[in-house]
C-alpha cells in the first residue's frame, strides 16, 4: 500500500480528524490532513540520500486549530486579503468577514483551513488524495454555492502535483491556495535566508501599511523584488527598501512573466547548498506570494519535535491571482461565474543539485 491512513485528533465537536501518508517507489513521504487539506509532512532526501522533512507544522491538532500562520493549508475561498473586506461584483456589495486588522484574510474567520474535507485515497505507484468540500451560498459573506475539489498526487519522479477545481451556483470571486512553509534544508535547520531563489516575475505589488496592495504594479528592476536570476534570499533582504520595511521582509504578489498559462510552467526554483536540496515549481496561475516567515515567532506553539518557531525559518510560495483583485481594475479576474469551471495546478518538484 502506498497510502496509509491514521487518526490524527478528535475535534471539539467529536469530528474525527485523518492524517493521510503517501509513498512513492523513491522513499518520498507526504502527510496530508483531512482538517484543512493540510500538508503536516514532506520527506524527501538530500544529496547523500538522508531525508528530511522539509515544511514546517505541528505534531498536534489543537495546534493546527488555534496556532497561527496556516501551516501547510489549503486557503479558501480567497488566498491572501480583500480591503475592508468589501467588494463589488455585477453592482452587488459584498461585505465578508474581517479577521486580520480592518481587513479579510485567507477567506475569514472560517475559512477552508478549518474545515473537515471529505477524503477519498487513490492508491497505485502514483498516489493520490482527492478532498472534496461545499462551501454554502453567504459563508463567511461569499456569495454563492462553491463546489470544491482539490487533487493531492504524489508521482514517480519526487513531485506533489495540486489540481484545485470548483463551480459555483452563482457569481462569486475565488482564489484557492496552499500554505505549505518551505525549508529545504529540514524546517528544523534554521533560517532560509541562505537559500537561493529565482522567480520568473517581472514585477510585484507594492502595499500600504496593512499589507493591501497599493492598486500599483510595480517592475522588478532596479529593486531587491528582482530574482530573475538565482539570487541567495539573503541578499536581496534590504530593510532599507520601504516595501520590504513595511513587510518586514518578503510578503508580497509576484507577477510571472505573460501571467496565466494554459500549462504549468516552471516559475520558480528553490534551493539549499548546504543540503543540496532542490525545489522546482510549476504552475498555470499568474501570480505567487512570496513571503519569507516575517510574523513566525509564536512561542505557544512549537512545531514538530518541539522545535520553536522562529523568523524567516521558512517561506512560503503561494500560487494565486493578485490579493484584493475585484477591488482594483488592473489586477487579474478572480471573478467565477456559474458554468464556469475554476481549474489550475501547481507542482513542487523535489531533487538535487
């Protein structure tokens, strides 16, 4: 069997929640939570073969329920935020749920990071998780009856493919996204700043004070936002740059070179010389938040092995439409309408150098 199935914890209201292992013929491991389509684990192995688990998380449930960050989760239904949590759509006004300052994140209070999905496991040599959810017309103030799908599959050849799709019963705006915080070098081995990067993006988005985006998009040249050629992370962390300062490092929507593709395409690479550790991803959507763990300093919740959270100890790489996108013309369409299908996929691909 290459998927294993185990209780991982009771909720409050006696919901039981599943941890779901896959394996594949190379030894990679990756742990998948039925609360919240939640990547608990990935273990792949270095350049001498030893492997290690390279995101962070929690080794218990009551952490994943009231610890910050949305470790390893998928965000719905709106990755990243919306101003005011209000927008207008088809001289509608929509008011959703605020949960971060004055404004909505990552869908709200109860978000998809939150919820029980209906799991169903896919053995063979290329394993899959296939984790369905309906979202009601009015939760969290989206307009709406969203059918979701999200397609976990680990393959042959060390990736961990992520095919979302949904459908809607009426117009509503959607942007579906995993959470998952990157250390190559094992989430217990310290700062990702040495990590190098390269991003097919030609610009960003700068934001104010609250991390909304200013409505400008901005290019990367001639700025620290700029990793069109692998770039150590270190490097490029300029505090003195009024964008990184107001972020405290990176917390920004890149914009790939020609936006949405028909495929996925190779848009960013990652790697870890100390480890010799190489992250590879594809992705058909136009955008990625890049943010390298500027808030990761909450004591009460250690991650696994007791191991304590700490800043820019990992980073995440969210693939997305523009944050707060149906409040600014010139961003991308996050808009869905009935008959339409929401489809995309992103693959993070694991090996050396």
């Amino acid at each position: 069997m290459s998927i294993q199935k185990k209780a991982f914890g009771i909720l409050a209201d006696g919901k039981k929640v599943s941890a779901y292992t896959l394996r594949n013929e190379n030894g990679m491991k990756v742990k998948i939570l039925d609360f919240g389509g939640t990547l608990v684990q990935i273990k792949v192995p270095d350049r001498e073969g030893n492997r290690a688990d390279v995101i962070c998380g929690y080794d218990q449930l009551d952490s994943y329920i009231n610890g910050d960050g949305y470790q390893g989760a998928l965000i719905g239904r709106f990755g990243n935020r919306i101003a005011r949590g209000r927008f207008t759509l088809d001289g509608k006004s929509y008011k959703v749920s605020i949960n971060n300052n004055a404004n909505s994140l990552h869908g709200g209070i109860c978000g998809f990071n939150a919820k029980i999905w209906a799991a169903e496991a896919v053995d063979g040599d290329e394993p899959e998780l296939i984790l369905s959810l309906v979202s009601p017309d009015g939760e969290e103030g989206f307009p709406g009856k969203l059918e979701v799908k999200v397609r976990y599959k680990l393959t042959k050849d060390n990736s961990l493919e992520i095919h979302y799709n949904a459908v809607t019963d009426k117009p509503t705006i959607l942007n579906l996204t995993n959470h998952a915080y990157f250390n190559l070098g094992g989430y217990d081995s310290g700062t990702v700043l040495d990590h190098k990067l390269w991003l097919d993006a030609e610009s960003y988005l700068p934001t104010t004070d609250d991390l909304i985006p200013t409505g400008e998009i901005r290019p990367v040249d001639g700025t620290p936002f700029d990793f069109r050629r692998e770039t150590v992370i270190r490097d490029q962390f300029d505090m003195t740059n009024e964008d990184i300062k107001i972020a405290g490092g990176f917390d920004h929507c890149f914009n790939f070179a020609g936006g949405e593709t028909k495929e996925p395409v190779l848009r960013a690479v990652l790697t870890d010389e100390k480890s010799g550790r190489k992250m590879e991803m594809y992705t058909n959507q136009p955008c990625v938040q890049f943010y390298s763990g500027n808030f990761m300093n909450n004591g009460k919740y250690p991650f696994k092995n007791n191991y304590p959270q700490g800043l820019q100890n990992a980073m995440c790489l969210e693939t997305q439409k523009m944050p707060d996108a149906i409040n600014h013309d010139n961003f991308t369409d996050c808009v869905l309408r009935p008959g339409e299908v929401y489809e995309y996929t992103t693959i993070y691909k694991f090996g050396n150098i």
